[in-house]
C-alpha cells in the first residue's frame, strides 16, 4: 500500500527545504501534509488501535458465549476508537494551491490563500503534546483577515515535532513558502 505521507519528506530531505519551491508531489492540486506525522501521534493511533483490537476479541468472546447485543456493544465500542485514532493521524496541517486547512481531532478550519494575512514563527508558551501545560516553545501563527485573533497552526512541542526540531523547522518554512507563492 503506498504511503503518499512518507514520499514528500524523503523529497524534501533529498532536496533541501526551499521556501519557493512546489510541493514535492506528483499531483500539487490535491490537499497534502508539508511533514511526516510524528512518533507521539502515530504511537497514540497504535495504542488505540491495539485497544480496539482488544474490543473486537472481547466481542468475539461475548458473541461465542452466547449475548449477541452485548457484543453488538463492543463492535460499535471498537468502530469508535478506530475512528479516533484515524482523526488522530489526520489531524495536522493540510495544504493546496487552494489555502490551508488545519484539521483537529473534532473540527477542521479551512482557510484560503486570500484570506491569510500573515504567517509567523515565534516564541510564546504552547501547550505540550496539547495537554494543558504550557512550556516555552515556538509555534506557527497564522493572521487571517478580518482582524481575529492568530491561530496556532503547529508548535515545536505537539504530537508532530516533539524531539525532532529540524522537522518543526521544515514545516514552518513549507507553509511560510507556500503562503508566499500562494497569496
């Protein structure tokens, strides 16, 4: 099964990050990630994973025994932590030639090119692994028009970057160049 996530960050580490230059794809039109999900956020789907598979024996086990609706349960039980860990490795940073999207465990934002004012790194607290304590870290803020508040797209110290700053480091620059071009 080919992995499309994984092909654009051997490019990018074969040919050096470049603020202008296209996204390392074979269709540029279709919505990507500008980096490879992070240990934390892969290790998390596993663990959900390996619990729905615990789910799915269960209900085996309680279909055999002889209550079907109890076992009913667990399946939908199970479907939901796929589910979970699905949106877990989908959150991130999306991108096209169309804008930005920033896709959470529960919501997702779109944003067009048009739209976004101005995209910066800096230093402030973020929150660690999205867990409510804060830590000195630097994050990507994006401005959107209509004078709202930034929004955090990435942090040095979320689920995607945590340990690996040389990847924070090529995201934030694939998303600054691609604003760039973009607007």
């Amino acid at each position: 099964m080919p992995l499309p996530f994984l092909t654009a960050d051997r490019a990018l580490d074969d040919e050096g990050p470049e603020a202008g230059a296209a996204l390392p794809y074979e269709d540029p039109g279709r919505r990507r990630r500008p980096y490879r999900p992070g240990p934390w956020r892969v290790g998390g789907a596993a663990l959900l994973l390996l619990l729905a598979s615990y789910v799915l024996f269960s209900a085996m086990i309680i279909a055999l025994a002889g209550s079907v609706p109890a076992a009913g349960v667990c399946v939908a039980v199970a479907a939901l932590v796929i589910v979970c860990a699905v949106r877990l490795v989908r959150a991130g940073v999306w991108m096209d030639e169309e804008g930005l999207r920033l896709t959470g465990l529960f919501s997702a934002t779109t944003m067009r090119w048009s739209q976004i004012t101005a995209i910066r790194t800096t230093q402030q607290p973020v929150r660690w692994l999205g867990l409510p304590r804060s830590v000195q870290g630097q994050a990507v803020l994006i401005e959107v028009a209509g004078g709202s508040s930034p929004r955090v797209a990435v942090t040095d110290h979320s689920a995607d970057f945590l340990g690996r700053p040389e990847s924070f480091a090529m995201a934030a620059d694939a998303i600054e160049g691609s604003a760039a071009r973009y607007r």
